[in-house]
C-alpha cells in the first residue's frame, strides 16, 4: 500500500505501520494477527498539496486452499471527521460515503513503478501477562480500596480508644480526688478525735482501750486509703512511681522489724507506662512475698531488686532467711499459688527458689508494653486532669478510511 502523502495502517485499532512516501510501496505481513474471524481494516490518510490518492492491495490465502483479494475499491468507506472509535467499528455507518475512484493502479497519476518496495517488520500478537489483564487491576483496586478503608476505620478506632483513655484518666482523677477530700479526711479527723478523747481518759481505762483499737484500725484504714488513691491516680502509671512507691512501702513495712532492707533499682525506667492493674497486682504480689518473708523467713536481711532489660520488667524480692523446701510446702501455704495466678493474669511468671537454710528468692518477670503519650495532650488548661495526692504522696508535673 501507499498513500499520497502519508499514512498509518490500522487492524482492529491496532498500528501496523506509517509511511510518508507516495512513490514508494509498503509490504505488510499480517499473517501472525490474522486469526479467525472477523477483522477491521482501517487507515488514516492525510495529504500536503495537488492530488491526493489512495492504493491499498490485500492478498489472503485460507487453509482450504482459496483466496481473498481486498483492493482499494468503492467497498471501502470514508470515515467523516469527528468520529469517535471508528479504527474498531465492526461495521460502517450507513451515512458513511464510499471511496471515489480516482484512476486504476498503472493509470495516470501513478503510472510510473514504484522506486521502491519497503518490506515492513512482521508483527506478532501482543501477549498479556496477568497482571495487564483488566480483571486482575480491577481486583488490584478492588483490594485497595478494602486497604484503604480498612486503614479508615482502624485509625477512627484509634482516635475513639484515645479519647475513652482520656475520659477515664480523667475519671480515675475526680474519683481519687474525692476519696482523699473526702474519705480521707473524714478519717483523718476520726483519728484525731479519738486521741484527743484518750487524752481525757485514764490510762488503764478499758474505754482508752478500746479507743486504741479504733484509731489503730482507722491508721490502717488510712493506710489502705493510701495505697488505693495511689492505684486509682492516672498520674502514678508510670514504672518509676511504681518504683519509688513500692521502696517506700517495704521501708516503712519493716521499720518494726529486725529486716534490713536493702534496694536495687534500675534508674533508667522513668518513661516506662504500667497501666493501673499491672501496678496493683503486681503490687499485691510484692505485699504477698513481703508478709511471708516477715512471718516465716527469721531473716535478718531482704533484698528487693527492680530492673528492666528491653521489654521486660523483672522484679526480685530474696532474703536470707532459714528457707524452706518448695516440694514440702502445702498446698496453699504462703500465698504461693496466689502469687502465680496474679502473675498469669498478667501474662508474667512467679518463680520460686528456696531451700532449707538458704533463704528464698522470689521473681516476677513481666512484658512491658512499649510508652505511650497521654492521648490529647495538648488540652486547655481548664480541661486539664486535677492533681490528687496523698498527704504522702508528692505532686509531679482529519480525514480517514476504512475496509471491513
């Protein structure tokens, strides 16, 4: 084929091939695309000056041995400016006008042989891999937008469980607020009523007795008053408050005791989070193996050792008493299997180690979650969560063709 002066050749919206070249022929071998079927021909077809002319020539040679000549003929029709889609269209509109015939191949104007044959390269079928099918991107943005959406509505879960963190923080607040406005200082006056009338009784006198008894249970009450306000402060959830509370509480438990403590603290544990039921079993656990080392062990020295490596806490409470052998003990005794069950609520471990004669060590080891920030931290002052201490506690801050 040829086209005076240039054109592109088209099959089933496919480009062959350009030329730009009127006195030359172009030789398409189409062979390899041409695959049973109904199959469009179409050619865009342009031209600079004087005349412009159109010489197309198709040669098909079927299995059965016939023949299918195609030539540029009036069968071919041209394709009004405008059209859309029309390198693809199975069928030519009606209103589409047919090709003219100008002059028969060999006649005036193109009478000369052509200077050259231009043998085009043979083109081969296009093969899609999977992923250029349609379905397998419609499916690839399918599951993005599953993805996506996924990604939505953690993200709306995580902005929700923020705020519930601080509506509760800001609840643990008021409630320990209020104990200590309230409770604790209606006990506080209780007691100090109570000595102020043993002031006024006889020393032996059975009524001072039993007011002892009264303000010794009230001391003590204030005392669990304590430890529950400490619990319940969201300001105390840290490992370093953990810390520096449980030093003072085991000091201030073996001051009336033959025990001297000592202490081995990590520093380095301040920006640790332990959330308010971590510290209170743990705490609980502690209390437990600290009770049994002063009712059971006759030590003369405890050794209460915190440490954190990575993302385990580990927590060691080991005296030098007279032990006791592990297989031996009842079921029961020594809080043992309490001390394991809170550990195991916790996801941690409770371990053991005693014999007759060499004291007993007591480890709680534990997985820490990774530090949090406060969720909306940056809150107005107004909104900001009340301090609440103890009184022990300190406060921290063209034109076309086509062929079918």
């Amino acid at each position: 084929m040829t086209v005076d002066n240039e054109f592109i050749l088209y099959l089933d919206g496919r480009e062959l091939g350009r030329g730009a070249e009127w006195r030359e022929l172009f030789d398409f071998d189409i062979t390899p695309l041409l695959s049973p079927g109904q199959h469009t021909l179409a050619v865009s077809a342009r031209n600079s000056f004087s005349y412009a002319g159109f010489l197309f020539g198709l040669h098909i040679q079927l299995e059965d041995g016939s023949v299918i000549q195609i030539k540029s003929d009036e069968s071919w029709r041209v394709v009004p400016d405008g059209q859309r889609d029309w390198k693809r269209a199975t069928r030519a509109e009606a209103a589409w006008p047919g090709a003219t015939i100008i002059a028969a191949f060999g006649s005036d104007p193109w009478r000369d042989t052509p200077i050259n044959v231009n043998v085009m390269p043979v083109l081969h079928p296009i093969e899609l891999r999977f992923w250029q099918m349609g379905w397998f991107q419609a499916l690839s943005l399918s599951v993005c937008g599953l993805v996506i959406l996924f990604s939505v509505w953690l993200m709306a879960q995580l902005a929700l469980h923020k705020k519930e963190r601080l509506l509760l923080e800001r609840e643990r607040a008021r409630i320990a607020m209020d104990i200590h406005d309230d409770l604790g200082s209606r006990m506080t006056q209780l007691v100090l009523h109570g000595e102020v009338l043993q002031n006024d009784l006889a020393p032996k006198s059975d009524l001072r007795n039993q007011l002892d008894v009264i303000c010794d249970d009230a001391r003590r009450m204030l005392s669990t008053l304590d430890e529950i306000l400490w619990a319940v402060n969201p300001r105390r959830d840290t490992l370093s408050d953990f810390s520096s509370y449980v030093c003072g509480y085991v000091e201030d438990a073996l001051k009336h005791t033959s025990i001297e403590c000592r202490f081995d603290v990590d520093s380095e544990v301040s920006g640790v989070a332990l959330d308010m039921p971590v510290r209170r079993m743990l705490l609980m656990a502690i209390k437990e193996t600290l009770n049994n080392a002063v009712k059971y062990s006759a030590a003369s020295e405890l050794l209460l050792g915190i440490k954190c490596f990575g993302k385990k806490l580990t927590v060691v409470v080991q005296d030098d008493g007279k032990g006791f052998d592990a297989k031996s003990v009842r079921p029961g005794r020594h809080g043992l299997k309490n001390m394991a069950q809170r550990m195991d609520e916790l996801g941690g471990t409770c371990v053991v180690v005693s014999e007759p004669g060499k004291g007993c060590r007591v480890e709680f080891s534990l997985a820490l979650k990774p530090s949090r920030k406060r969720p909306f931290a940056r809150i107005s002052k107004s909104n900001s969560l009340p301090s609440v201490a103890s009184e022990n506690e300190s406060v921290p801050t063209s034109s076309s063709v086509a062929n079918q």
